[in-house]
C-alpha cells in the first residue's frame, strides 16, 4: 500500500506530459507536509483534537520521510514553553520546511516499485529538466476511480480517502478526478468530507490562505 505522501505526489503528476502539475510552491509544501501528518496520525504516532496536535510515540517508524517530519515535530514541541499549545499549522509548516526533499523520496519510492521511471531531457537544449513518465498506471487509476466512485455516492468512505480527498481539494485537483459539472454538483459532498478530518481542514485553510497570498501579491506588483 502506498503512503499518503506517494499517493498525492502520483495524484500531482501529469500522465500526458510525464511531469508534475503546476502548483505554487508554498502550496505544494503544504500538502506534502499535510500527507506526512496524515500517514503520522495513521500510524498514532500523533493524535490531534480541534485546536492541538499532540506527540504520542516518538518512536521511529521506519520511514525516512515520516521520521523527519515526527523528529521536526518533536524538536518544536521540546522548545516550546507550553506544548500542549501546539497546533496543526504550526506543525504543517514546520514539516513543509522540507517538503522538496520529501517528494524526491516519495519519486524514488515509486521508481523503485515501478510505477514512474526518470528520463532525463533538455529544455531549449540548455536546462536539463526531468521527467517521469508512468510505466504502470494502474495504481493512479485506482486511486481516482476510487475517489470519484465516494464523490459521486452517498457511501461513508474509508478513513484514508476521507484524507486523499482532502489533499485533493486543498490543491485544487478535483478536476482531475471529476468534470466541471461534476465538482459544481457535488460541493456539498466535498465540503461533508472535508470536514471529517481535522488535519485535511487545516491543510486545507493553510493552502487557502497561501494561494490566496500568492494571488494577492500578484495583482499588486
């Protein structure tokens, strides 16, 4: 089964052109680090309430990307003078420090199981730039047959799905998964998701409000 880390980096790429959707970076970061959270809560090693996030085995996991992100944490909460007053954001955006070196993990870990494969190219003969193409595309196609099929009906989804909706919705891939009808028809339905996962509601108002900078400063320079 692959991580919440390697299913959004596999949800991001771009099976046409081989290369990754185009998103702001402090976006990106964010959810990657939202993934690692998530993966972390999977495994209780942390456990969240509607205004704290909270260490409850500091042990390693065995995962070089989720015993990063659960060292930053606890590194952050040893320096804080009240850790209990510790907050998703604040360990979203601790984790999402190293979002880039996460990816290329989570990229190696799906070469590895044969899922992409790494072609190196030129861009106007001058800049190298990499591309992945899919060598097996069944495990994306799984995924999003799988989010579509919860999207579209009633069912009470499966607590992994709840997240990668989530994910999803907070970098605003959902047209990569329905059309534009689709989403317009089924805002209610995402919105009753979102709601059931407090670090996919933090993920999701953090990259918000990001790319709501992003657009902000952009329309004043």
């Amino acid at each position: 089964m692959l991580s919440f880390v390697e299913e959004t980096v596999l949800l991001l790429h771009d099976e046409d052109s081989g290369d990754f959707v185009q998103l702001p970076q402090s976006v990106f970061s964010v959810v990657i680090a939202g993934a690692a959270l998530m993966d972390l809560a999977i495994r209780n090693r942390i456990d969240t309430d509607l205004e704290r996030l909270t260490v409850v085995d500091p042990r390693p996991t065995g995962d070089d990307i989720l015993d990063s992100v659960l060292s930053t944490i606890v590194a952050t909460q040893n320096k804080a003078a009240d850790a209990s007053q510790f907050d998703i954001s604040e360990a979203l955006y601790d984790a999402a420090t190293d979002a880039d070196i996460y990816r290329e993990r989570a990229l190696k870990r799906l070469i590895r199981r044969g899922i992409l494969k790494e072609e190196n190219g030129r861009h106007l003969w001058v800049f190298r730039s990499r591309r992945y193409p899919l060598i097996d595309n069944t495990e994306q196609q799984e995924v999003r047959a799988r989010l579509r099929h919860i999207l579209l009906s009633d069912e009470i989804p499966d607590p992994r799905d709840i997240v990668l909706i989530c994910l999803v919705a907070a970098c605003s891939l959902l047209r990569f998964v329905l059309s534009a009808d689709e989403i317009d028809a089924r805002t209610a339905r995402v919105e009753q998701l979102r709601k059931m996962d407090l670090i996919g509601q933090a993920v999701t108002k953090s990259a918000s409000e990001t790319d709501a900078i992003i657009h902000f400063a952009a329309t004043t320079i």
